[in-house]
C-alpha cells in the first residue's frame, strides 16, 4: 500500500519514469527484432522459397538439338523457364522493376518455388491461368486479387492484366504465369532461357554447363545466399547503435529521477531512518517503487517496440527486397533483461546516497 501510494503520489515522476523506460525496452526490442528480420531474409528466400540448388542462364533454346545438348548435361530433374525484365505499375500505386517469370511446364512450378500466402503461409495453386505477383510488388502497386495492373515490356509494349493471387517473397519482385498466359498477352512464342535444377554436386554441373555454348552463366543458390547473408549483416551495425542509445537512456532516465526523489524526500527518508529502518530496509523502500514503475515500463515497451519494429522495417526497406517481421523469443528476453540490468545497477549506485544520508541535518530542513 504504501509503495502505491508513493507512486501514484509522484505523478509526474512516475510518468516520466514509465515513459523513458517504455522507451529503452521499446528500442532494445526494436534493436534484437531488427538483427532478426535482416539475418532472417536470406534464410526465409533461399531456405524456403527458393527449393532448386543451380540456375543455368541460356541464350534463348529454339531448335530441339540445343534443348537435348542442356537436357542430357542436366540429366536430372530440371525445370526450364522464360523470364523477362519488365516494369509493372498499377493503377493506383506506383511501379517497380519486376521479372516476369513462365515455366515450361506450369505444373512444376510448385516444386522449384514455394508459392505461399504471405499472411496464412498456406500453400497457393498455380493453375493454367494463374497470374502471381510477390506480395511487396502487390503492395507498391496498390493491387489486390482480382485488381489490373500493367506490365510495360523491354520493347515498350504493355499489356494489362488481372491478379489471381499474391505469394511470398523477400528478395526482387515476380510475376509467375502460364505459358498459355504469355502467348496469349504478348503474342509470341515461349522460347525459355534459364533452367532450374537439383543437384548434389554443384560445382561439377556449373563446369559442364558453362562449357556449352548456349549457357551465358550459372548461378548457385548456396554463393547468392551466403553474399546475401554478408550484405545483410552489414546492417548490423544499426542493431548496436539502437542498443547503446536504448542503455544509455534506461541509466540517464533511471538515475536522474532516482537521483530527484531521494532528493526531494530526503526528509521523509531521514525520519524512516530515525524510526528505526536499516540501511537495507530504507533501500528497499525506494527500489519497490522503482521496480513496479521499471515493471510496468518494460511491459509498455515491449508493445510499443512491436510497432516501431514493423514501421521501422518498412521505413528502411530497398526495393529490390523486402524485410519479414521476425522478432524471435529470445530477443524478448533479451530486452527485459537488459532493461532489468540498468534499473538494478542504478538502484545499485543510489544505495550510496541512500546510506550517506545524514539523519539530524536532514530534519533540520525546512520543507
């Protein structure tokens, strides 16, 4: 009862001591939830989206000889595709850089690509007249299942066409269609230039394939996700930059308003004393308040650095990829523990003060 009414007695310092710990655990949240989102994209892109293992880039394959020489260097399971680079603007939003993506077989499509819902994570058909468009080209371009949008080709021909579904995805923006799609919005015959396959043995297969003449180059998904993973980790440093402001705040906060209500109770604290309380018992008379003020703090915080983790992640995204909202269990604790440490430690150096105060010059104050 009485650690209660001394908080809610102190009004304004109570504010101000919820408010600035709310924010260092709301910015310690943010910090370890950043770290989680960056390091999660080439995970989630190259883990789960992306199932094929090598991606060979063709000059475009139009007789059945150049098809057979790819096919028997392959000689596994393989998929290939057309993709071309296109702008695609909606009518209400802007437009971004995308590829447009055709397999040779529509029904296989699934086994190279994970086509999911970006917000249930179900499975998504990819039917004869699908058109699927990854979800932060969806976004920018202000479109949904069933809107238009347009397609402005190489060439500077542009199509329209209607969405039949939006899919995951964190790096580049894509459109998935049928072949029968394609022939039939651009009007020319499907020729693929890339070939997506499984393999054991990378290396060995980029060799063989980089030795044919129709092959421009071979990409391993193992090397993009791993430079992925570099660049990425670059922005780590923003994680320690939140990090050291968010413990700077906790001990300035903390200190100074520690520092002023034993100041200004100075009085009230020196006839505890006189009454008979020890050193500890008067110690922990403060700290009860601190704690349930720091308990609550940290509990706001920790719903405050939710939201400014997701609007921080749409404010730093590039175009070309895309952050998922990740914040693990762990970073969590991480925030309550650190937010915990400085109000220990503060509470930890005012025990000195707490001692120091002298009990006869204290009530010879006039309040």
């Amino acid at each position: 009862k009485v650690t209660a009414r001394n908080i809610f007695r102190y009004k304004k310092r109570f504010l101000m001591t919820l408010i600035g710990i709310a924010g260092c655990s709301a910015l310690l949240l943010t910090a370890f939830g950043l770290r989680d989102s960056i390091s999660g994209v080439s995970a989630l892109q190259f883990g789960e989206i992306v199932k094929y293992d090598t991606r060979a880039f063709l000059k475009d394959i139009r007789t059945d000889a150049e098809y057979s020489e790819i096919v028997t260097i392959i000689d596994g399971e393989h998929l290939f595709i057309r993709e071309e680079s296109v702008d695609a603007k909606g009518e209400g939003g802007d437009g971004l850089p995308a590829s447009v993506i055709v397999p040779e077989f529509y029904e296989k499509l699934t086994d190279y690509f994970n086509l999911r819902s970006p917000k249930t994570g179900a499975s998504v058909p990819f039917r004869s007249d699908s058109v699927l468009v990854t979800d932060k080209l969806a976004r920018v371009m202000g479109v949904s299942v069933g809107d238009e949008f347009s397609i402005v080709m190489g060439d500077g021909k542009t199509v329209t066409v209607f969405v039949t579904d939006i899919v995951e995805n964190y790096v580049m923006h894509h459109i998935y269609m049928t072949g029968g799609v394609y022939a039939e919005l651009f009007g020319v015959e499907l020729y693929p230039n890339s070939v997506l396959c499984f393999t054991d043995d990378g290396s060995g297969l980029a060799e063989k394939l980089l030795d044919n003449s129709d092959v421009r180059g071979v990409m391993q998904i193992t090397g993009f996700r791993d430079s992925l993973r570099d660049s990425t980790d670059a922005l780590g440093i923003v994680t320690l930059v939140l990090i050291i402001l968010a413990c700077s705040l906790a001990f300035v906060v903390l200190f100074n308003l520690t520092n002023i209500n034993i100041s200004e109770r100075i009085r009230e604290l020196a006839t505890i004393k006189v009454l008979g309380f020890y050193d500890s018992d008067l110690a922990l008379y403060v700290y009860r308040e601190n704690g349930a003020v720091t308990g609550m703090g940290i509990a706001l915080g920790l719903l405050l650095g939710i939201v400014l983790h997701k609007f921080i992640l749409v404010s730093v995204e590039i175009d070309l990829l895309k952050f998922p909202a990740i914040i693990l269990p762990q970073s969590y604790i991480y925030a309550v523990a650190l937010s915990a440490l400085f109000a220990v430690f503060v509470n930890l150096v005012m025990n000195v003060k707490l001692k120091g105060i002298d009990m006869v010059e204290s009530l010879k104050n006039v309040e």
